[in-house]
C-alpha cells in the first residue's frame, strides 16, 4: 500500500544522508537507481489500480481529516490505540532505546522511520485514533528501540561483580516477566469462546436460505459467508455513518434504507446493540417489515412483509 512510503522513506534517507550526506548522494549514480528502482514499479502499479482498474480508489477516500487535529480527544485516542498494541510504558522506552543505538546512521534511520510514523498518523487522523491494525507498523520499530535499551543496559548489570548473580536476576526478572504476560494471554483467550460461532452462523444461513440479504452484522458479513456460505450486503454502523459525517456527506435515512433494502428479500441483525445506537433504522424496520425469525442475539426481519396490524385500543384479540 501506498501507506509504506511513510516508514520507508524516511528511513531510506535517514540511512543515506547519514552515510554519504546530501550533495554525494545526489551525484551518486547508485543512489538513483534504488531510488526509480523503488519508485517504479508501484508507480506503474498505482497507475493501473487507480486510472485504469479503479480498484485502489477506494484507498484515498475517507482518509484525510485534518480537522482532528485540533481535537485534544483525538491525541488521547491515538495514545489509547498505541497502549493497546504496544503498551504505552514500552512505547516510551523504546524512543529512548532508539538513542541508545551506537552506530549512527542506524540510530537515525529507525528516528527517522518513528518520524515517519508520526506523519502516517497525522495524515490518516481517523484512522490511526480508531483502528488498532493502524499500528502495525510501530512494532518493529518499538521492539528495536527496546532492543537497544535492553543491550545497554545488560552491559552495564553484567558488568558488577559478581558476575553470576547479576546474570541470575536478569533472568529471572525476564523469566518473571514473560510468565505474568503469557498468563495474561492466556485469561484474555479463556475469556472468549468462539466454538459456537459456526453453529449460529450455520443456523441463520439455514433460516434464510438462498434468500438475498442485508445484514448489520459482525466483520461487515464475514462470519455468515465464512461459516454460513451466505453472502449479505453491510449496513453500516453508527461507527460507519458518523465517519462519514465527519468527511462531510450527509444521509436521508429513508431514502437510504429503500436504496440499500431494494431487491432484498431479508435484514438480519445480529450486533444487537448497534441495533440500539441506530434508533432511526430500528423505528423503519419495525414499521415497514415483519419479523420473520428471532432468538438468541439475532432477529431477521421479513422486506418483503409489513407487520402485522396492531389490534385497536379496546377491541379484543
């Protein structure tokens, strides 16, 4: 993805300029050459899936809000998303391991790339304050800055006498460490049991067999093709809807529900409190659609049936 120019580069001419400095490295031959020799190829690629195919389009819509950035709140959630992936005590460390890099144009290749991702995250703000995935590319560089710290500071508990016991509380303190975080992997997976997840999907493939569907659904309808080999239309979430208000696009909720409902024969809901954050949605399809099947964390709503009429106030059923 385009996205890698961001670690890339900088850290491409960190390295360089470090090495040769700028003059040298604009007169040297080899220099050029791995540059179009990067450059190249994704050009003719991003030229093809954008221009001709279209299918790298989507890529560069709904990416930009510059407008987060004067929003302290959007800080706090990039430093929430940073916690979760890396843990922010070690995210910390590893910008000062980075000093601790002894040789040079190292020490500012992998600055250089920290650099690069902070301008990552300010370009893609929503993103990268919202979607943990947008971290990725901070593990690696976390985990050689901590690298460094780590070797610079060994060296130093190494060194006192005796020489043995230092070793021995090194180890035993990373033993320590390791075993309290492999326990905490281990609670966080007991926690979640996914072996119900193919029977509920198998079950509401059942129930709407070869039917056409829309679904608010996990994964945006992963689960149900993967374990129910039904495919389904998405109907975004409230998530969805207020990204997109914030790039500026507006809805007609009804004009909206009879665009995407068209065709289809039922809308399953199986994120039950999302259900709940959409009011709007909710009100259209219990005055326009019947329910057709309901139970444990799904109701499947019938487009091709209105409800059935309520009983006048009074009058016995």
């Amino acid at each position: 993805k385009a996205v890698a120019a961001f670690f890339i580069a900088p850290a491409w001419l960190g390295l360089i300029l470090t090495i040769m400095g700028l003059k040298k490295a604009l007169q040297d031959r080899q220099v050029w050459a791995l540059g179009l020799l990067t450059v190249v190829p994704y050009g003719i690629y991003h030229i093809y899936g954008y221009y001709i195919a279209g299918y790298l389009q989507s890529q560069y819509s709904l990416r930009f809000f510059p407008q987060l950035w004067k929003d302290p709140v959007f800080y706090l959630r990039w430093n929430g998303e940073i916690s979760s992936v890396v843990g922010f005590e070690w995210f910390l460390m590893s910008i000062l391991g980075l000093l601790a890099i002894r040789k040079k144009q190292q020490r500012v290749m992998f600055l250089a790339a920290l650099a690069g991702y902070f301008v990552y995250g300010l370009t893609l703000s929503y993103h990268i304050s919202t979607h943990d995935y947008y971290q990725l590319p901070l593990i690696p560089i976390v985990a050689v800055g901590l690298a460094a710290g780590a070797a610079a500071l060994f060296e130093k508990l190494i060194s006192h006498e005796p020489r043995w016991l230092s070793l021995a509380l090194v180890t035993g303190v990373l033993l320590y460490a390791m075993t309290i975080k492999a326990w905490d992997v281990r609670v966080t997976l007991k926690k979640n049991d996914y072996r119900n997840e193919a029977a509920f999907w198998e079950e509401i493939s059942q129930k709407i067999g070869g039917a056409s569907v829309i679904g608010l659904t996990q994964d945006y309808g992963y689960r149900l093709a993967y374990w129910g080999w039904a495919s389904s239309e998405n109907w975004m979430t409230s998530g969805d809807f207020n990204y997109r208000v914030l790039a500026g696009q507006e809805f007609d909720m009804d004009n909206l529900f009879k665009e995407t409902t068209e065709g289809k024969d039922y809308f399953v809901v199986t994120i039950m409190d999302e259900l709940d954050r959409q009011p709007a949605l909710r009100s259209l399809l219990e005055k326009n659609c019947a329910v057709f099947d309901k139970g444990g964390g799904y109701i499947i709503y019938d487009l091709k049936n209105p409800p059935a009429a309520k009983p006048a106030a009074g009058v016995e059923q």
